[in-house]
C-alpha cells in the first residue's frame, strides 16, 4: 500500500471485536516501533503490553477509554535514557515515545487492525496499577484490536486544514 493511502486510511478505532490479535501481528508491531528514529538513537522507549483480562480490566481504573479493546500497549520512556537538548534540558523522551507510538499505529493500520491514541489517562494512577518505574514517565495508551463490524471513522476524520492554513513557506509572515 502506498504510504500516503496508508496515512488516510488510519482512523481512531473505538470499537473492538474480542477476537484475539495474534502474537506475530504484535510483534511486528513492536518492530515497527523498535525502527522508529529517536534522539540520537538512544532508544528510551518503554512499552508494556497488556493481553491477559485482569491486566486489561485494571486499565479501567486509570482512564474511562479503552474500549474493551483485547490488547492495550502502556507506552513509556525512560527518563534515565532519553536524550536531554543541551541550549535548555529539554527531555525528548516525549517526542521519542511519541514517534514510536506513531509508527506502531499505522503498522497497526497495515496489519488491518484498529487502534487510537488515548491520551486522556491518570499517568501516577497507571504507574500505580501497573508498578512501573518512577524513572519512567507514561506517555500514551494504545488499545490494539480487531475492529468491530460497527467500528468506523468519525464524522470528523476526514475535516483537515487546507495546506495553506498549516504550513508556511520561509517565514511566518
């Protein structure tokens, strides 16, 4: 499939069948955010998979979306690893964590699975839940499924600015 069709066809799923995602599918998943680039190549991403139902059902307690979804990724990055700017110390932990997630959710899009990024979450709440790291901070939940024969983009998915409301040629002027 071509990249750009690809980028199109990716929605955010919230609507999973409970049929089981294979292990092969996950892990090419997990490989397609293993190849992400990230701030010099110091790879903090930390990502917990969760497939069993009482890990899955503790997700509740953390945030209201989930959608039931069979498998959810806690996506995290180590705040010992991550690359620090120099002119002011700021962490790219974030923008590391955030492009892994990214290219794991059109991987998700090319194995035709559903997913959405949930960032409406309680970060000490999920570290709590989940006894992950203080050296880690949670940057985002990943609900992984088979899309129901329900689930569809929303009304919204295709609203996008005009290039010339985004993007500027040399200056800001």
């Amino acid at each position: 499939m071509d990249f750009l069709e690809l980028t199109k066809k990716r929605y955010s799923c919230r609507n999973f069948s409970d049929k089981k995602v294979e292990k092969e599918k996950l892990e090419k998943i997990l490989e397609a955010g293993r190849f992400a680039p990230t701030g010099r190549n110091n790879q903090p991403q930390r990502i917990l998979v969760l497939q069993e139902e009482k890990e899955l059902e503790k997700i509740k307690e953390c945030t209201p979306y989930g959608w039931n979804a069979p498998v959810m990724f806690i996506v995290c990055y180590d705040k010992e690893v991550s690359w620090k700017r120099k002119a002011d110390g700021k962490d790219g932990g974030i923008v590391d964590a955030s492009i892994v997630t990214a290219h794991m959710m059109l991987e998700v899009t090319n194995l035709e699975l559903g997913t959405t990024w949930i960032g409406s979450f309680d970060p000490e709440k999920v570290k709590e839940v989940y006894h992950i790291p203080d050296f880690y901070e949670v940057v985002a939940l990943l609900p992984i499924g088979y899309p129901s024969d329900e689930a569809k983009p929303s009304d919204n998915h295709e609203k996008r600015l005009p290039l010339e409301e985004t993007v500027y040629w040399e200056s800001f002027h």
